[in-house]
C-alpha cells in the first residue's frame, strides 16, 4: 500500500473508533442512573417497613395506613414524624442517609433532649438497611411532596449519585 492510501485507513479507522466512542458516551449520558431511594421498590419498601416499625417508629411515630404510636414512655423524646407534616421531604436523599447512618445533627430536632438524641444507626443497620428504610418512608408521601423532595434532589445529583456508588461498591 502506498503511503496516501495507508494514511486514509488510517484516519477511516481513527474516525470510526471517535464515532463508536462518541456514541457511547451519548448513549450513557443519556442513561439515567437510579435513584438513591428505591421507594417505589415493593421488595424494598417492605424491608424498609419492618425495619422503620422496628427502629424508628418509637421516636418518629408510624407510617402508612396503620401507624405504630410514638412511645409514651418519654414524650419529651418524642422525634419529628417523617410523614409529609415532618421535615424529611425538604432535604435531599443523601443528606437523609448520612443523618440516619451517624445521628449527627439529627439531635438538634428532638424536642426538649438533654441527654442522648439520634442513635447513630450505622452502628445498628447497614448502608443497604439504611436506604430501605428511608425509602419505606418516601413511598409513604403524598406524590407532590415527592415531587417537592425530588426537585430538592435534582440540585443535589452528584451527591446522591456519590452515595449511590458507595454503598454500591460496598456490595449487599
């Protein structure tokens, strides 16, 4: 092959591995990546459910169509509920996990707390249960508070998406 044409296969080739790679990446910036919150997961939803009924409905009251009664025990203690009347929807899914997962700052919400407050529930659930429960708690709320939350989650993307591939790379 003479040079000119052995330069033309060349460029041929150069384009089409540019255009084999252009299209991919089109096609994986066009792919959504799923929420951080699978809360229209039926399976993910009920293991959420046991888990919120079992840890947190004592402070934060029940969910759902039969909602477990906040404890009586202390009412000083009592936690804000995570229904739509709450204040759960206004923050971003990851902001959520990660007040969840440490109890930090999630304290501050009780009412009347001297002592203790949020258990820092990475010591009790893992990431994946963590998730579960908040996105029981999400599929509790009227479609336009999960659109609201939403539209608060589209300004916090790379950081939901940061969590996302964390807890994903951790493996369950």
């Amino acid at each position: 092959m003479r040079g000119s044409a052995k330069g033309i296969v060349v460029l041929v080739g150069i384009a089409g591995v540019g255009l084999v790679a252009g299209l991919a990446l089109t096609l994986l910036a066009d792919r959504e990546d799923p929420p951080l919150l699978a809360w229209n997961d039926a399976e993910t939803v009920a293991r959420g459910h046991r888990l919120y009924d079992d840890q947190c409905a004592a402070c934060h009251g029940g969910l759902g169509p039969d909602p477990a009664p906040p404890s009586v025990s202390n009412p000083d203690l009592v936690a804000p509920p995570h229904d739509e009347t709450g204040h759960s929807w206004q923050h971003p899914d990851y902001a959520l996990f990660e007040l969840t997962r440490s109890g930090e700052v999630a304290e501050l919400c009780l009412t009347g707390a001297e002592e203790g407050g949020m258990p820092q529930f990475g010591d009790t659930l893992d990431d994946h249960q963590i998730l579960d429960v908040l996105a029981y708690i999400k599929s509790t709320w009227p479609e336009a508070t999960r659109e609201h939350q939403d539209g608060v989650n589209a300004m916090y993307a790379a950081q939901n998406d940061a969590v996302r591939r964390l807890v994903s790379d951790a493996g369950h």
